[in-house]
C-alpha cells in the first residue's frame, strides 16, 4: 500500500460464497487514495475465486480463456481512486509504451467524438448526480454498437493487464463462449459477484470527499486523473482508508446476501 510504518491485520470476510481470511499490510502514516486500490483488488479476486470455485463444485464451467477479448468492446466503468491508479502505473511505463497508449488513447477519443459519444462520457464523468440507470444504460448501449475494442486491447491482449480496472477483473460468464458475441443478451450468465470493487472505491471516495459516486468511462480515465490532479495528490491515514473502505465492501456482500436469500433458485 506504500513505504513507511505497517501494521498488520487479518481480515475476515463472510461472502455468500464463502469465508476469506487475510492478513494485509497497511501504512500507518497518511498515504494517497491509490494506495488502496491494489489492497481492494486483492480481496475481490480472493472473494471471486471463491464464487468461481463454488461453481467449478456444482459443476458449471467458467467460459472465459486467454485470448477471448469479446468483453473488452463494452463501457469499463472507472471509480476514481482506479483512475489515479492507472495514472500512477501510467507513469511507471516507458516512454515507447506511454506513447503507443497514447495514440490509442487518442484514436478512441476521436471515434467515441465522431460517434457522439464523447461528449456524454465527458458529461457523466464529471456529472454531480449520483449515476442512475436511466442515464447510463442508453451510454452503455450506444457505446457497446460501436462493437469498438478497448483502447487498452492489441491482439486480443490487455496491453495493460497488471493494471487493468476491477470491472475487467470481474466479469466472467458461464454461459458459452460464443453468446458473448452479443453480452447484452439475458442468455449471457455473468459469474454472481459478493463485492464489487469500483462500486466500493467509487463509495468511499464520495465519502472522503462529500462529492457522489463517480463513473469514469476507461477511455476518459487518464485525461480525468489528469483533471484532478490536486485530489490525486490528498492524502489519509492508511488505517482510515482501511477502515472506510471495509465499511463500503461489508454493506456491499450484506446487500449480496439479501439480494440471493430474496432470489428464488
Ligand atoms: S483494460 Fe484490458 S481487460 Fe479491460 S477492457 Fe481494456 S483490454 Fe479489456
């Protein structure tokens, strides 16, 4: 999570899927929201591989393989600690590979512009409402008939994978492969998820910052962090943000909870 003191603590977590028990690092000096980000991810793809592997014992098979991008043409929601943090790996690439994410960055903005699209990603990035349904979906929609790659996606590779946002982290499908040609279709079976990371990190920076929840389309991510580079730089108590954002993660699997003990089977 960062240099100086640590303290460690074990975390236990209940998930519809199951219990994860971790200990975890976290800095007791005042560190920047990012710090964080790799922590969350760690948990949600210990809870995941839990989910994943209920499953795998009730016999159903996870689709997804290497080399199989079909959800890599949909919106990724970004929460804004995810942005900083991909500006912070950003900054750690060489300056080859920045320059040819760049150019690709660059050539998605220009088609998301000529498709009209651009301008309402801007629009709901920086919105000061609470993100709804009803504005995002037909986003999402439009965004997913361009049928366009990821920026971030060459040859069916994630070009950034190590550092690639939770969304993509936490999509995986039981249904066949082939279904994914369409994902907006209900015969698409998204893995159930217990926690949703951006959804946690998105909560917590509201919190910390008395601003909404915030979705930041992936091809805006870099020019957003860009934008906010003064919030980028605040800082918090490791321990607070730990706590905080622990907070956000139970209401979410408690919520989970509800939501499939309400779910007839
Ligand atoms: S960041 Fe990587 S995994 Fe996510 S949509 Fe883009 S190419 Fe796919």
């Amino acid at each position: 999570m960062g240099s100086g003191t640590v303290e460690h603590f074990e975390i236990s977590l209940n998930t519809p899927a199951g219990r994860i028990t971790t200990g975890i690092g976290v800095p007791t000096g005042s560190v920047p929201i990012a710090s964080i980000v790799p922590l969350l991810r760690g948990l949600g793809e210990q809870v995941q591989a839990l989910e994943q592997e209920q499953l795998t014992a009730s016999g159903q098979v996870i689709s997804c393989r290497k080399g199989c991008s079909a959800c890599c043409r949909m919106l990724v929601p970004v929460s804004a600690p995810e942005a900083f943090a991909l500006a912070q790996a950003f900054e750690r690439y060489d300056e080859a590979t920045r320059k040819a994410l760049t150019a690709r960055l660059e050539a998605a903005k220009q088609r998301l512009s000529e498709a009209g699209l651009w301008q309402r990603l801007t629009e709901l990035s920086e919105s000061h409402e609470p993100p709804s349904d009803e504005a995002i979906e037909p986003v999402n929609r439009d965004y997913y008939a361009l049928r366009m790659a990821c920026p971030f996606l060459e040859n069916d590779t994630c070009l950034i994978y190590h550092d690639r946002p939770s969304a993509c982290r936490e999509l995986t499908v039981t249904s066949p492969a082939a279904l994914c040609d369409n994902l907006l279709s209900p015969a698409v079976r998204p893995v159930p998820l217990s926690v949703r990371v951006s959804t946690a990190l998105g909560l917590l920076w509201a919190e910390l910052t008395d601003t909404v929840p915030r979705l930041i389309p992936l091809p805006l991510a870099l020019d957003w962090a860009r934008t906010h580079a003064e919030e980028r730089r605040r800082e918090w108590p490791g321990t607070t943000l730990l706590d905080k954002a622990l907070d956000k993660i139970w209401r979410y699997i408690s919520q989970e909870f509800q939501r499939r003990n309400s779910t007839p089977s």
